[in-house]
C-alpha cells in the first residue's frame, strides 16, 4: 500500500489526466472502481462528463438501484442504455470470450452515445491491477479507444478503496459483483430465463441474511458459494433446508453447497489455458 504523500500524487495525476480532456462519457456499472472514476471525473468536469450505465437482464435490478442512488447523491449526471448482448450468438453461446462481447456491445453503443451527445472521449473503471487478470473485455475497450485514467494514474484496486473511503464514499468496501452471465457455467447458453433464476436465486440468501454470495448455475444444479465466515451458519440442518427450499422452486432440481466458499471468478478454474491466452 502506499504512502499517503504517493496516494496523493497519483489521484493529482488522476485528476491532472481528467482535466486534459474535453468532455467524457464513464462506463459506470456501480463498482467501486467505476464509481469512484465517476466520482472523480465529475468533480474535475462537471457537466462536461455523464456516467452511463449498461442496463440489460445481466444486470442484478438491486445493483442498477444502488448505482443510481450512489449517482444522485453525488450529483453525478447519468444516462442508462439498454444494451442487447444476448441477442448476439457470439454472447448468447457463453465461450471463455462472452465478455469480450458484452464489452463490445457496450462500447459501441456509448461510441454512438458519445457521438450523438457531443463528447469527446469514453472510458471505463480498469484499474492497474487487472491488466494482468483474465479480463477479454479490456480487447473490446482497446479496439474502442477507451481510456482507462485510474490506470493511468496507475491506482490499483487497495489504493482506490482507500481513496474512496477517504473522501467518505459508501461504496468504499463493497464487494466486486460481477454480471449475473458470469455465473452460468461456460458452455451453456445465456438466456433471459437462466439469468433471472440465478438473480432470484441469490436475492433469496440475501433475504436469508448471506451478504456475500454466488449461485452459479450448472443446468438442473445450482452451486451455491457463501462466503466462508458465514459457513458455519449455513451448515446447519435447519439452514440447509431453507436454502434447499428457496432454490428449488426457481427451477432447480439439485441445490449444492460448495465447501471452498464465495470467491470472484470461480467458473474461470474450469477454463483450458488456450481459451484465456486467445481471450488476451
């Protein structure tokens, strides 16, 4: 972790970076690091920036809500565009590059917002540690020219929660979550009607009080991550039973509790090697 002289310095270089251009859109999905870019890049430009976010079946209804209030409380000016990932084939068959696809989708529609509202440039919430991640979204921004500022500023994930925190963000500690087509297991198409299983399905622990969750949909079977401290409430008889019958009736035939608990990215320890070096 850095100092807080070199945190300093990099959100100056940050905000030095943002006030070299004309006028931004944010690719704003309300993560921390998305958040705290629009945060930052509407302080330093006022209304010669719009944060927009990507809305589509892929996008949990309470995240779209908490990003929107976590807007308007700022004053943070938003537009939602309705993107179509599912209905190109290419995301739809759900290979190791869905989401290059889905990044695709996104930036070509915020090129014609851009275009179409006078901006001058785009960007989105990468941050100095994804680049050695398996991300095939961060092609798609490449292809699109999006600017990528908090890598810029060479801010990594630590970094900018500790900045978030300091400037008394909500968001600061919240947990990454990813879009609900990640939990649907590679090689199993994406569809409207899977994704609003898995959506039901975790709004369900959450309802049960499990605030960190996956269920990751492998057909009839639903893989129900937990974060590992909540374990030992949730393998009790009594718990088993309530999560058992929350589950099935959104469509499952089999609810399994995976023992290694919630973790990011878990369906990309299935993925061979060749699929993530062509994703690069």
């Amino acid at each position: 972790m850095e100092t807080s002289l070199e945190l300093e310095q990099k959100l100056e270089k940050l905000r030095e970076t943002l006030g070299g251009l004309e006028s931004l859109l944010v690719a704003y999905s309300g993560g921390t690091d998305s958040a705290y870019l629009a945060y930052v890049a509407h302080q330093v430009l006022g209304d010669r920036m719009l944060a927009v976010i990507a809305d589509s079946p892929s996008l949990p209804r309470r995240e779209l809500a908490a990003a929107l209030d976590f807007a308007s409380s700022h004053g943070i000016p938003t537009r939602i565009l309705l993107t179509r990932e599912l209905d190109d084939p290419n995301y739809a068959r759900n290979d190791g590059n869905r989401c290059f696809h889905c990044k695709d989708e996104l930036f070509t529609q915020m090129e014609a917002a851009r275009g179409e509202l006078g901006f001058a440039h785009i960007a989105y919430g990468m941050n100095a540690d994804d680049r050695g991640d398996f991300r095939p979204g961060q092609k798609a921004a490449a292809m699109h020219n999006a600017l990528a500022p908090l890598v810029t500023a060479n801010l990594g994930k630590e970094e900018i929660r500790a900045l978030a925190r300091a400037a008394g963000l909500t968001l600061a500690d919240k947990p990454a979550s990813a879009c609900l087509s990640s939990r649907i297991e590679y090689g199993r198409p994406v569809t409207a009607e899977n994704l609003s299983q898995v959506e039901r399905a975790e709004d369900a622990l959450h309802a049960l009080g499990f605030a960190h969750v996956r269920v990751r949909h492998h057909g009839e079977l639903a893989r129900v991550e937990i974060a590992r401290q909540d374990l030992p409430r949730a393998l009790t008889l009594e718990m088993l039973d309530r999560i058992t019958a929350a589950l099935l009736p959104l469509g499952f035939v089999y609810v399994t509790l995976d023992t290694q608990g919630y973790r990011s990215g878990s369906m990309n320890d299935v993925l061979p090697v060749s699929a993530i070096a062509s994703a690069h």
